[in-house]
C-alpha cells in the first residue's frame, strides 16, 4: 500500500535548524518567539472581539479589522521564518522548554 499523498511534517528542534549564519540563526530566534508572542495575542483580541459584538457594534467593527492585520502581520513573519528555516514555525520546538509529555503534572 502506498505511502497518503499528505504527510504530517514532524516536529524539529530550534537548535538542529541548519542556518546560513550566525545572523540568520539569530534572527528566526527573535522571528520565532515574536511568532508565539503574536498568535497568543490574537487569541486574546479574538476573545475580546467576542465580548465586543455584544457590547458595541462600531468597536467591534475596530476590532476586527485590527484582527484582520494582525493576521496578516502573523503571515508574514510565518512566511519570512520559513523562508530563512524551511520550516513550518508551528513545528519548531523551543529549547528553553522542556515538555514532558508523559507528566502527570
């Protein structure tokens, strides 16, 4: 039986990204953690865009247009990380922490 036509892309650590250079490495470091950043507040103005419909519809208006460039914004460093890795940013692990999946904690 063959192989499906798509495959998940497996998981990589920061630090086994091969870079062209010192620079580069250091700048996907800050791209990456400004990604993670990004998408958490995102979430957050998504949640308050929520709040906002039933409360004021002109604000909520304003909202979601600043959500709609944040994603953009979003995109485009997503898009710029992959240029410089090759990989998906939602693939990256950070090194700084440790997930232990098999904790009960």
């Amino acid at each position: 039986m063959s192989e499906p036509y798509t495959r998940s892309q497996p998981y990589v650590k920061f630090n086994d990204i091969k870079f062209l250079n010192r620079q580069h490495k250091n700048l996907c470091k800050l791209l990456h953690k400004q990604i993670r950043e990004m998408e958490d507040d995102l979430m957050a103005e998504e949640e308050c865009h929520n709040f906002l419909k039933n409360v004021n519809e002109e604000a909520a208006r304003i909202s979601h247009r600043a959500i709609e460039n944040n994603r953009k914004i979003l995109f485009a460093m997503k898009l710029v990380f992959w240029y410089y890795t090759g990989c998906n940013s939602t693939h990256v692990l950070d090194e700084d922490k440790y997930v232990d999946i098999f904790s009960l904690v």
